[in-house]
C-alpha cells in the first residue's frame, strides 16, 4: 500500500530528527509543512515495564488559511482513501476536515476520521469514525449510559451526521461496529491483550 503524509512540524530539532527518520524510512516528506511553532513532542519516564510519568511539550497553531488549497491539491487522483488522524494540536482545524470531506466526497473518496473532537459534526460526511468509548460518550455530552442507549444514541448521531459507519474501540473489550441501527461487537484476539 502507498501512503503519503501530509502534516506539519516546527523548524526545530525534534522537527528535523522527524523529517530525517521519515528519510530513512523512504517517506516521501514533499508535504509535511513547516510552521514557527513548537514540535509536539512526548517524553516518557519508565522505570522497569512501567511509565510512571510523561511529560509533553506542544504548542497549538491552527493550520492558516494559505495552506488550504496546498492540502487538498495533494487529494487528487492518485489517491483512494483519506485518513484523518486528528490530535486536536491545531493542523486538522474544523474548516480544513470539513474542506477535505467535502473535497473527497465530490470525488467519491472515502474518509477514515478517527476524532479527537468532542463534536461529532466535525466529521460530517466521513465513511468511517473510529472514537474510543470516551470519546463517543463526549459526542453524546456524556459521562455514561447503559449499552442499549449508547447504541441507539450513536447511531443517531450517525445518521444525523451521514457517517456511513461509526466503530467505536473498546480496549480490551475489542471494537463494536455501528450501523443501520446494529451494533457488532469484535473482540480483540487474546494475542494482541497484553
């Protein structure tokens, strides 16, 4: 499969150590954008198996307007599937997801989002939203509910919303598939719970 990143990064070190391990993997880098930010970055103090802390260094910049048409020009036909990886760190703002939904949609693209967003309605249109229960219960304005009533509320959302599927992860638990008006639990296979 043939993948190309498109994102953004500071001019800083942390940058330019991405950039030159996306290199060594052969990664074409030609759309990763610059900005005058901070690079995310995340480091984890472990002691044994175990973090016992993490400390994060981020900075928060919405990706301006001029790099629109720079983003979306990269969707052309060469392209079969757009996967939207938001981190709510600024580069997937909602003008910019909601522009590359409709731009995919208009040329019968499909689109994963897997949200970050307490807002459901960002992903509009999206074939595919893939929250983690926290989530979903955040798209609901929630902090619980009994499983029938997170299924049924859900998928009314969804419908609302015209997201194809919505696949919501559970951890251990597995995935649970949501669409037209079912739910269908995966479990994880017992090799991949650790």
């Amino acid at each position: 499969i043939k993948t190309t990143l498109i994102s953004s990064i500071a001019k800083d070190e942390f940058g330019e150590k991405i950039l030159q391990l996306l290199k060594n993997k052969k990664i074409n880098i030609s759309r990763i954008f610059q900005n005058k930010t901070l690079t995310t970055t995340k480091i984890r103090s472990v002691a044994g198996n175990q973090q016992i802390l993490r400390t994060d260094y981020e900075s928060y910049e919405e990706t301006p307007d001029n790099l629109f048409k720079k983003i979306l020009h990269e969707i052309n036909d060469t392209v079969s599937l757009v996967v939207l990886s938001d981190y709510n760190k600024g580069f997937l703002t909602e003008p910019l997801v909601k522009k590359i939904i409709l731009h995919c949609n208009k040329k019968n693209l499909l689109v994963v989002s897997d949200p970050k967003s307490k807002d459901i309605s960002k992903y509009s249109g999206s074939f595919i939203v893939t929250p983690n229960k926290k989530e979903a219960l955040d798209f609901l304005q929630s902090k619980d509910c009994d499983e029938s009533q997170l299924i049924k509320s859900l998928n009314k959302i969804r419908i609302k919303h015209q997201i194809k599927n919505l696949i919501m992860t559970e951890s251990e638990k597995g995935i649970k598939w949501i669409q037209g008006g079912t739910a269908k639990q995966f479990p994880v296979p017992l090799s991949f719970c650790f």
